[in-house]
C-alpha cells in the first residue's frame, strides 16, 4: 500500500476513535442541560451549559437537525447519519409528600392562633413534583387564619439546590382535633370495659359531643350504659360502676338500729351498682323500701326508710 495511502487511513481511524458520540437517551440529574448530556467525546466544551432542564416529570427531544446545529456551533465532531438521529433528555420526579407541606404550615397557624394540634383540608391540592435527586426545604412566606371559621390561606416556598424554587398558593380549613379512646369492636349496654375494648383515635373536635373517654384509666372497670358502636367515642356519662343487683334479683336486705340487726329477702325493683340507692320490694308485707347496696345482691335500709304502697312498688317494678 502506498505510504500516502497508509497515511491517510491512519489519519482516519484517529479522526473517527476521536468522533463525539450521540447520546440517544440521558437522564438528568441538574437543573441545567450541558453539552457532555448530549454527546459523549464533545471536547474541551463538554461542560458547556445548553440551557434549563425540564421540569421534574418531563422531557425534552432533541431531533438530528437541532443536534447538527449544536455541533457545529461548539466544534463538537459528530454528523448526524439520517433525519431518525435525536437525543432524549429525561428528568425523572417524585412527588413532594403531603407532610412535608402541612406540617410547616400548622406549625405556622399555630403561631397566628390556629389550633396546636389540628388537620387541614386542602381541596384541590395536588402534591407538587420536584427532581428525584432533591431534598428540597419548605418555607411558609405568608399565612392567614380566620379563627370563627378555620379558614386560611397562605403561601408556600418550596426551594433546594437542585430545583427552580416552586410557590404554592394554598387555600383551605383547619381543623382542631382530639386524641380518644375508641372501642375496637361493637360493645353491648353492661359491658365491663378491659383494656382489649379500647384503641387510641384520633377524630376532628367538632365531631366529639360532651365530655368523652381520654384514657383508659377513666373507663377499664367500668360498665357501659347503653351499646356504643365500633370507632365512636365513649361518651363518661355513658359509664357506671358495674351493676352489683339485677332488676329481678333476689337481694338480702340489712336493717340496722343500736343493739338490732334484722335480716329479710326482697326483690330488686332496680338495678344498681356499689354505693347506689335502689327499691327493694318486701314480698311478705308487699311494701318497698329504699336500700343502699353494700355488695353483690345485698343491701342495708335505712332505719327512717319510709315504706312505698303495694301500688307505688308495683309502678316502680314497671319502670
């Protein structure tokens, strides 16, 4: 082969080892395009900053014609090898999770009068995408807070070194809310409450009627008055010692003067618990009387107790 010949084609197997390389897909991890994102080998330019990436989410087609173009304007060896050439530049996102919004924005409420521990409803919000390498920081810049209505508006900066900075304005209510004690299942009237019954909720303050449940040492032991159903608050005036006579029962009553101790059976016209005050009627002399009771079926009656008519008793058996 002639040395010119050789010459010739040594020159082109270098040229071409030093050829820049198409990039057909990259994905981005700035906020900026740069030359090197296009073409692998683009030289002493590489750095070179093209202009902004796409937005978190999004992507940008760069055809063979635009590609070419770009080439030539920064001396990068490379030619496009038909009108199909194009580079994709892709910038991946994920979305900024609800939490890290709301709660530098309670935070922010709580300051101007808004409830310590409350919720937001935000109607319409829709988490905002930020790059996937990010860790972005939230500021609240302004924020309003009618107290009457829980209503409030403000804005949000949401900022980090890898992002454009993104505002949000945000419209929406606050509301209060309370830690209970919920029962985990549908409990019965008479249920004596065990520690199992009860599971800690949190539910919206305006939700909650009356004085309810907090702790479990303000309920365990004690018996409920009526059926409360799965996931509502118990409501305290709901719970009673547990009952000690049935309505019904056979009762010993206890009447007690200096030096006398008389002992009689009687009927419960009441149900009661420890320490309450029942009618137990007498089914000897048809009377009732009035008896504190002092453990399981017994009773003591007063001495003064003031015996109730046959029909008095009779209208308390039908209560």
């Amino acid at each position: 082969m002639p040395r010119l010949t050789m010459f010739l084609a040594a020159m082109a197997v270098a040229t071409q080892a030093h050829a820049a390389t198409l990039r057909t897909l990259t994905t981005l991890t700035a906020p900026v395009v740069k030359l090197s994102d296009l073409f692998d080998d683009a030289g002493s330019r590489a750095d070179r900053v093209l202009g902004p990436a796409p937005a978190p989410g999004e992507r940008i087609v760069v055809e063979a014609a635009q590609l070419a173009a770009i080439a030539r304007q920064f001396g990068v060896d490379w030619r496009p090898t038909s009108s199909a050439d194009r580079a994709v530049l892709d910038r991946p996102g994920r979305l900024l999770p609800r939490t890290s919004i709301t709660e530098p924005l309670l935070a922010a409420l709580a300051r101007v009068g808004a409830p310590a521990e409350a919720d937001l409803e935000l109607p319409g919000f829709d988490a905002p995408l930020v790059p996937a390498e990010a860790s972005p920081s939230v500021a609240v810049e302004q924020v309003d807070y009618e107290g009457t209505s829980g209503r409030f508006t403000g804005v949000v900066l949401i900022s980090g070194p890898a992002m454009a900075p993104l505002r949000l304005r945000l419209s929406g209510q606050v509301d209060e809310i309370v830690h209970v004690l919920v029962p985990l299942r549908r409990l019965a009237a008479g249920t004596v409450l065990r520690p199992g019954d009860l599971v800690p909720a949190t539910v919206h303050a305006a939700a909650v009627r009356g004085d309810v449940v907090h702790a479990a040492s303000e309920a365990v032991g004690l018996a409920l008055r009526h059926a409360v159903p799965e996931g509502q608050p118990i409501p305290r005036a709901e719970l009673q010692h547990p009952l000690a006579v049935l309505k019904g029962a056979h009762v010993g009553m206890e009447l007690r003067v200096p030096g006398l101790t008389v002992v009689a059976q009687g009927t419960a016209l009441e149900g009661g618990a420890m320490g309450e005050r029942i009618q137990v009627l007498n089914p000897v002399s048809g009377l009732a009387v009035e008896g504190e009771i002092v453990g399981p079926d017994r009773v003591t009656v007063a001495p003064d107790s003031v015996p109730l008519p046959t029909g008095r008793a009779a209208q308390v058996a039908t209560r």
